[in-house]
C-alpha cells in the first residue's frame, strides 16, 4: 500500500510539474514576443492546461503558479542578461566595421598626410614633363628630381622641397630623389612613382636606407 501511495503522490507532483513548465514556457513566449495574448484561445497547448489546472484544488494550483513564478524569474533574468550581452556585442562589432571602414576611406582619400593633393599634383606633372634636363642622353633620377622640384617651387613653398641624393654601395643604389616638409613631417618622394606608393620606403623596399641620404645638394642639381 505504502509503495501504490508513493507512486500516486510522485506521479502527481510529476503533472504539477508539467503543468508549472508549461505556464511558465507560455509566460516567457508572452513577455519576448514569441506569443501574442490573444492567441492562447487558439492554442491547444494553452486549452489542455487550462482543463486540467481547472481540474486542481486551490492549493495545488498554487503550487502550479509557484513554481511557475520561481522559474520564471531566474529565465527572464537569464535570458535577458544573454540577450543584453548579445546587443552589446553586436554594437561592439558594429562600431569596430565602422571604424575600419572609416580607416580604410581616410587611408583612400589621404594616403599619408593631409596635403597630400600637393605631392600628387606635382608628380602629375612631373610625369607630363620631364626631359632629358642635363642633357646626357638619358631620362632618369637626376631630371626627374629636378623636374619635382622646378614645378613645387613654382605652385608651393620652396622651403618644403629638397632634392636629396642617397648613396648605399651595400646595395649598389644611387639615386636621386626629393623630400617634402609639412606639418606631419618630412615625406622622402620617389618622383618617379605614382600616387599610391610614391613614398622612397614603398617604391623601393629595403632597398632605401635613409642612413644614406645625402643633403644640401638642391642648388647644384638645379644647376645642371
């Protein structure tokens, strides 16, 4: 008799159970919009739960909506802590492709420094008309350095351009080239290049030591 009571009161605890997870899955669909109120007339999960909850005494479907409420608290709490977390890092990963994309246009739209219009106008025209300066024959370094130079002092400060020799016979590299001054520092220009690598770093490699330039050369270069 005692072992019949047991499995009546277990299995009756086990239904009381059920019917608090189902309240509370019903209150947790409600509270994130996952279920509308007026759609409980037309759930038949919501109709099975109301006949049998009706079917309990006062007491136990106290018990029902107990523990109902326990639970609930501790998911909604749970869940909305996980969501908070989610949205934040979700911002974060926002905030960090704007940033990069912000990067990435800046870096487009001004390569190196804010002036940067002033050395690709030069460079342009350096392009369109340099010749053969000292007349030895050949279009090289030395008429394109004089070149870069004639047409930025003729547009620009003439103090914030130098021509500037670098001698590296580690490398074998001799050559001529210029160097502009602005408010983000000096910028050693291959008048050679084109605007997305003209820096001497990035048209040359390891190849440019700036150990090895040379200054106050300009006049006698210009000279030639």
């Amino acid at each position: 008799m005692k072992h019949i009571l047991l499995e009546q009161c277990s299995e009756f605890d086990k239904n009381i159970n059920t019917l608090s997870k189902i309240k509370l899955d019903c209150m947790l669909n409600k509270k994130f919009g996952v279920c509308l109120p007026q759609n409980c007339e037309s759930c038949v999960t919501h109709q099975k739960y109301t006949h049998c909850y009706q079917q309990l005494p006062i007491c136990d479907q106290l018990r029902v909506d107990s523990l109902a409420s326990d639970k609930y608290a501790v998911m909604s709490y749970t869940i909305s802590r996980n969501k908070r977390k989610d949205n934040g890092f979700k911002i974060f990963i926002f905030v960090i492709l704007l940033l990069f994309i912000f990067a990435i246009l800046k870096l487009s739209a001004e390569p190196y420094y804010k002036n940067d219009k002033q050395i690709v106008n030069v460079l342009s025209l350096t392009h369109s008309q340099v010749t053969d300066i000292n007349e030895d024959g050949m279009i090289n370094c030395i008429d394109y350095a004089v070149t870069f130079k004639k047409i930025w002092d003729k547009f620009y400060n003439p103090k914030h351009c130098e021509i500037i020799r670098n001698r590296n016979n580690t490398k074998d590299f001799h050559h001529l080239f210029n160097v502009v001054f602005t408010e983000g520092g000096a910028f050693y220009v291959e008048p050679q290049a084109f605007y997305f690598n003209y820096k001497m770093e990035d048209y040359w490699g390891d190849k440019y030591n700036y150990t090895y330039n040379i200054y106050g050369e300009t006049q006698k270069w210009l000279n030639q």
